[in-house]
C-alpha cells in the first residue's frame, strides 16, 4: 500500500468558522465540504449543533482539513506541526504571508534562504505556517 497524500487537519477549539473565513481571504481556499455536528447529530446538544464538525479547505492544489474539535478549551491552542506552502511565484508567497501574518506573530520574515524565499508565523488561530518558494530571487 502506497500513501496517496498527507493532508493537514487543523483542530480550531471553537474558531472553524472564523478560519474558514480568514483562509478563504488570506488565501484564496475554497471549500470542497462543510459538515456540523448537528448535521450528522440531531440529538447532539444545542449548543453544538453549529460547531463545525469537518470542512475540507482547498488552497491551490493542496487540501486543508479543519474543525471545532470537541469542544472549547479541550486541546492546547497551539501544537508542534506547520503546514508547509510551496510556491512557484514569489509575489504570491508574499501576499498570501502578509495577509496571514496581519493579525498573527511572525517567526521568520520572508528571507532569501539558500534552497530560496522562505517564511514562518503563526496565525490568529495559533495555526503554525511555512511558506517556501524554491529557487527564487528575494
């Protein structure tokens, strides 16, 4: 059995909606699927019915998966994974940084890196991002 892909599931604690948003924004996703917990749970409680309970997120050719998770407060908000984004045009890693960054904390701003153009922050979400554009002028 081969891996087909490795996709990226980002766990929100309660801010899904909010993301979505932002990613569509910041960086131009689409979504592909949206289901709540009241969608697959009409007993579950009232106050969950609206908690996003998955959204498939496409980002260029790339998919990002998210939710609510299991409820407020129920994970740390932030973890040790990055999504990494690859690049073929260096305006573009810029713009799509800088929307990403306005309300986040930059790590590393954009700087040409030996292999090329290279990023880091963390967004509003706590979300840890890489962005890389191999092989580009700065």
């Amino acid at each position: 059995m081969t891996v087909k892909a490795a996709t990226p599931y980002l766990i929100l604690n309660g801010k899904a909606d909010e993301a979505i948003e932002f990613y569509r924004t910041a960086l131009g996703a689409t979504t592909e699927a949206l289901m709540r917990f009241g969608d697959v749970d009409g007993s579950c409680p009232v106050a969950t019915r609206q908690r996003v309970m998955h959204c498939a997120l496409r980002v260029g050719g790339a998919l990002l998966m998210l939710s609510d998770g299991p409820g407020e407060g129920a994970l740390p908000p932030t973890g040790i994974v990055s999504v990494a984004l690859d690049f073929d045009e260096p305006a573009e890693l810029r713009r799509m940084f800088e929307a990403l960054s306005a309300s986040g904390k930059v790590i590393e701003n954009v700087l040409q890196a030996p292999w090329g153009l290279f990023a880091a922050l963390h967004d509003r979400f706590g979300v840890s991002w890489m962005f890389n554009c191999n092989n580009s002028p700065s």
